[in-house]
C-alpha cells in the first residue's frame, strides 16, 4: 500500500466521517497493525488531536476509559458487545422498580431515535443515564464501530444509553479500511452507509449464489445484488510477492473483489447492505476471522465425529457446528451413562445433554492440542442423523461440505442455537 492510499483516506475522513473538534480524545485499543486503527491514529495527527493508548489488558477498558475521559473511540463489535452486557449487568443490579424504569427510558429514547432521529433526552439523560455515560467517563460523543457486521438494537441501545452517536463503517485492508461509513445523523439501521468520494464500486453478479444485479426486494423494489467491488487511489496495489492472489483479488479494471456479497438499498440512498461473503473464511463480532475448513481438517479426527460442518454468525462471537458422529463411539459412550443403545437406536438420543456436553469436551481438548484461539473453540453443536451426501447436496462430488447449501438446509438449528443462551 503505497503513501497515497492512507493520505487520500484521511482527507476523506476529514471531509466526511470523523467528526473531530479541536479538544477532542481519543482512546486506543485496536492494534497498530490493523488498518483501521492506523487509518484513525494518522487522522488524529493530521488533526492535532490527543490520544491515551490502553495498558494491554483488556479487562481494564472500563476502568482506563474512567481515567482518561475520551470523547471518541473506534471498536470492533465484540467490544460494544461487552459495554452492553455490562450496562445490562448493572440494570440487573438495581430494585425491580429501577429495573422498569430503566427499560421504559431505553425504549423511549430507541423509539425517538428510530422514529424521528432524536439521540438526546434531557429529562431521560440527566435522571437516567448519566450514570451509565460515567461508565466510560462521561464524555463520549462519538464512537465508529467496523470490521465485522454490529447488532441493529446492540447499536441502538447504545446509541441511546450513552447518548452518543456511533457510525458504521465498512472496507477492508485493501480499501485501506474504509470505503463505506453511515451518516452519524441516520437513524436507519442495517445498512454501512454510502461510498466514499476516493472511489467506486460496484456489484458484480454472483450467478453460483443465485445474486444478480436484476434481483428484486420482498416488495417487487429493484434491489442489485452481488460481489462488492472497489476502485480508487485508497486501493492497495497489490500483495507482496504474491502474484497469484493479487490476480485472484485485483482484476484488469484495477477493482478490488471483496469476497462480500452486497445488495444496494436504492430507496435509502443507494446505501449498501453487505449479506453474505463467497469466501470461506468469515469474521465473528470481535472482528476475529475464522478459517472453518481449516478446523473441520482437525476436528474431523475427533473419535466421536464422522463429518462436521463449523458455522459463524457475524453478528455472534462464537461458533457452532453441525456434526454427524460416530456410531461406535457414541454408542459406547451412551452405555458408559447407562442407556441402553445399540445400532438401530442411538440415534433417539442425539438430544441427550450429556452426550453433547462429551463431544464438546472433546473438541475443545483437541482444539487446544492443536493450539486453537479461544475464539475457534466450538461452543455448540447440533448431532445430525444423516450424513452429508451429494444426494442431499450437502457436498460436492470430491466431498467437500457445500457451505452455502448447509447453511441454508440447517439454518432452523443455527438459528436455534444461537438463540439458545451458553
């Protein structure tokens, strides 16, 4: 990535998306080697603002934030997900009377917010919620949130709960971070905002997933759908000494291929939606990517599995996983608990806790043999009776897991799972 890419992205910022004042501080967590805690720190130099830089424990956050008094920060999802459990942590706390309260004044201030764009509730803010502001030290008026895909109430509520106006942003290292950011003003969720003016994009069609540029929304509205694709001086040139993804990534036109699946919101400004990603790899909420085949490789070796399918919401920060076992193993551990199985009817007991509690222990004990990150440790599964075959095109003629058809074929047990608590 050439000079050129950060210095073009950072007037951007300026002119568009950042927000700063001249007295504003910064608080710093994201690593220097992420791009877009780079993009951020060089817009705040350019600008002369202050920043406090955390000690490294993560633990600290809250407290550090009560010390330094920050007016703006930039967090991947994970991290807002975390000040959300704790302010609801602290709601739990109080008498029932406090608790109803609470609740009435939060879902006033969303439905102000969502209706009519109205952050601020003087008599709400001042009784209520100056106590939850003081959490991260009473000054934040701005926080910008990327890397991975937030949670539509998750960001509402804390628009609303610290009284502070957060924008989304979308883009990639080689968008140099940023190539999409929300209006700080929209009120409309679900959505990363509008291309910036340092580049172009494009939707091109995806025919294998079944999205075109003709596709059209639940209401007969034209609603393009495809590949995200980007052009501009904030593009990188290129991957170093690595000619053949740079091909796969940069096409002749000079656009970058995403590997996100896109859709344009044409009554809300041509906003962009990203909905899928072609790729394997994914990103959990803390921004953290996930190479699933690489752990379906390991995890596959388990005694108690005979296929496995690992799946990640975006929106969630764990994964989860289907798995066909096997009969020996499983059988033998049923009778270890004193349930009779046998061949023709193990299978009735896949919903047996026990026996998932087991397959989970095992995964978990191979993927720390295998030094998995704490984020790759399965944390729920679901035991499914068939197999995986071509006949149900669950997989492909050389047997590898079609991801998007198992996606769609289970996603009432996805959906189930991940609605279930932990």
């Amino acid at each position: 990535m050439p000079h050129q890419n950060l210095m073009v992205e950072v007037e951007v910022i300026h002119s568009c998306g950042f927000y700063l004042r001249n007295n504003d501080v910064y608080f710093s967590f994201l690593p220097y080697a992420h791009i877009m805690e780079c993009l951020i720190l060089s817009v705040l130099l350019s600008n002369g603002n202050s920043f406090g830089i955390f000690s490294g424990d993560t633990r600290k956050l809250i407290e550090e934030c009560q010390i330094l008094k920050p007016t703006c920060m930039c967090a991947v999802p994970r991290i807002f997900q975390r000040i959300f459990e704790g302010i609801n942590e602290n709601v739990k706390k109080q008498s029932k009377i406090n608790q109803k309260i609470f609740k009435k004044a939060i879902d006033l201030k969303i439905n102000d917010w969502r209706k009519y764009g109205i952050l601020h509730n003087i008599f709400w803010d001042n009784l209520i919620f100056k106590k939850v502001r003081n959490i991260l030290g009473g000054r934040v008026r701005y926080m910008l949130v990327g890397s991975a895909p937030m949670d539509t109430y998750i960001l509402d509520f804390l628009r609303c709960s610290l009284s502070c106006y957060i924008t989304e942003g979308y883009g990639g290292t080689e968008g140099c971070a940023g190539t999409h950011l929300t209006n700080m003003y929209d009120s409309f969720s679900k959505h990363v905002g509008g291309v910036g003016y340092a580049c172009e994009f494009k939707l091109v069609d995806v025919p294998d997933l079944n999205y075109k540029s003709t596709d059209l929304d639940e209401n007969g509205n034209w609603a393009p759908r495809g590949e995200i694709c980007v052009r501009g001086p904030i593009c990188f040139i290129g991957y170093i000494n690595d000619e053949e993804n740079t091909k796969k990534t940069l096409d002749d036109d000079r656009f970058v291929h995403s590997g996100d699946i896109g859709t344009i919101i044409v009554s809300h400004g041509n906003a962009l939606r990203v909905i899928d990603r072609i790729k394997n790899i994914f990103k959990l909420s803390q921004g953290e990517y996930v190479a699933p085949e690489k752990l379906e490789n390991v995890l596959v070796k388990c005694k108690y599995i005979n296929q496995i399918f690992i799946y990640g919401d975006s929106l969630k920060n764990y994964l989860i996983a289907i798995i066909v076992p096997k009969p020996k193993d499983t059988i033998e551990f049923l009778q270890s608990i004193g349930i009779n199985a046998n061949k023709e009817n193990y299978k009735n007991y896949f919903d047996n806790n026990e026996l998932k509690k087991e397959i989970l222990k095992e995964l978990e004990k191979m993927g720390k043999a295998n030094d998995f990150k704490g984020f790759e440790i399965i944390k729920k599964i679901f035991l499914f009776k068939d197999e995986f075959t071509i006949e149900n095109d669950l997989v492909t003629p050389t047997l590898k897991i079609k991801r998007h058809n198992a996606k769609k074929y289970f996603a009432k047990e996805i959906e189930d799972m991940y609605n279930s608590s932990l």
